[in-house]
C-alpha cells in the first residue's frame, strides 16, 4: 500500500504518518527529513537545498523529484511508502506518477490535512526537535518531561530554522501557491480525501486508521 499525506506545513502530518507507518508497517518517506540529513551532512545537494529551505521556498522540483526516484529504487520501498511533504507541486505529482508507472506500483490514497491558519501558526511555533536523536516535541501540546532537553536521549531541544515566524508566513504562501492545487490533481484521480486536522490529534489518528485499514 502506497499512500500521500497532502496539507500545508504545521498541519501534523508527520505526526500522523509515523503513527500510520506504525500500524500498517509502512516505510515513512518525509523529502523534509531528507533534505535536512542531507543539509547536516553536508553534501552538495543539502548545501543548495539549505538556501531554499532557510528562506521558506521550495527546493526545485528536479532535485527533490530526482531524491525520491533514487529512494524508490531501494527494496525497503516495496512493502509500501507513506510519503509526507511530497508531492509538493503538480509537476512533482506527474512524477511520481511516472516513477510508480515504471515500477508497476500504484498509490492507493491521498489524505489531504486541513486547518486554518490560526492553528498552523500555533502548531509551528511551538515544535521543537531533539538535535540529537530527532524526537519531535511540542511545547504546549507535546512536552519533553526535561524541559528544554530531550526525555528519551538528554539532547537539546532546537527549533527549526525555518520555522521562526519570520519564515513561517512565507512557507504558508508557499504553500496556497504551489501546493494547494495538488489537491486538486489527485481529486481528479479519484484517490482524495480531505481530513479535518484541526481537531484533537487522537481524534484525526483514529479517523485516517479506520480509512487505511479499509484499504488493506
Ligand atoms: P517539511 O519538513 O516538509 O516542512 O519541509 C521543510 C522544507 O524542505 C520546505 O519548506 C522546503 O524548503 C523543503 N521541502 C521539503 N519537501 C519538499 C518538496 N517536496 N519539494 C520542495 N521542497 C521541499
């Protein structure tokens, strides 16, 4: 099973996808944690994604496009992906579309998280990630037990770059610009669901579940 979590940045997609890629034993692809390996470890292409990511801009679709077409090369793919954070414009879409059509796979649901922007904002500005080992936490909605440090490793907590208010407006625009559209896409195709994601996160996990496991 292949599915595509759509939705502007801070809607709690990757929160959902790691609890789906738990249940159904998915393998949880994010292009957002790819670039951002690639911008720690410091190779070429994480150093030109950097520029796009700090400013709040997409990273040019042949990059990301050509990122993923490696990873679905790789076998761990073919128990099924769950991709967060891509595809982010059409022509990432017809793409992947092109990627699944040579490897004789197929994406079986778009779920699309939708909230207003107060929430977003709220969500953002309040996510902090272990530097260490990556854990994500929430200062009001998903706090560490050590404050400032990690609970499950003792590394700091950071925020985001690019999730400073200065940017987050930007990735927003980005977002009703570039992005929103591929909802439309994929609404044609007859795989699309749109989720209320401003409701409280054990309510949206059970209502994405109850749709994923329909398609098992
Ligand atoms: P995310 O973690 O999904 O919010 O992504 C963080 C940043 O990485 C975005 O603001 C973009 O700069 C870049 N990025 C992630 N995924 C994509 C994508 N599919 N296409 C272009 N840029 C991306």
């Amino acid at each position: 099973m292949n599915l595509v979590f759509l939705g502007p940045p801070g809607v709690g997609k990757g929160t959902q996808a790691a609890l789906v890629v738990a249940a159904m034993r998915l393998l949880h692809v994010s292009t957002g944690d790819i670039l951002r390996a690639a911008v720690k470890a410091g190779t070429k292409t994480g150093l030109d994604a950097k520029t796009y990511m700090d400013a709040g801009k997409l990273v040019p679709d042949d990059v990301v496009n050509r990122l993923i077409r490696e990873r679905l090369s790789e076998k761990d793919t073919e128990k099924g992906v769950l991709f967060d954070g891509y595809p982010r414009t059409i022509g990432q879409a017809q793409s992947l579309d092109a990627t699944f059509r040579e490897l004789g796979r197929k994406i079986d649901a778009v779920l699309d998280f939708q909230a207003p922007d107060a929430v977003l904002v709220e969500r953002i500005s309040g996510r902090r990630t272990c530097g260490k080992c990556n854990a994500a936490f929430h200062l009001k909605f998903a706090p560490s037990k050590k404050g400032e440090m990690c609970d499950k490793c003792g590394g700091a907590l950071v925020q985001r770059s690019d999730d400073r208010p200065e940017t987050v407006q930007q990735r927003l625009n980005v977002y009703r610009k570039d992005t929103a559209g591929v909802g439309e896409y994929y609404r044609k195709a007859g795989t699309y669901a749109e989720i209320a994601a401003w409701r409280p996160i054990e309510q949206i996990s059970s209502d994405v579940l109850v749709r994923v496991k329909k398609l098992r």
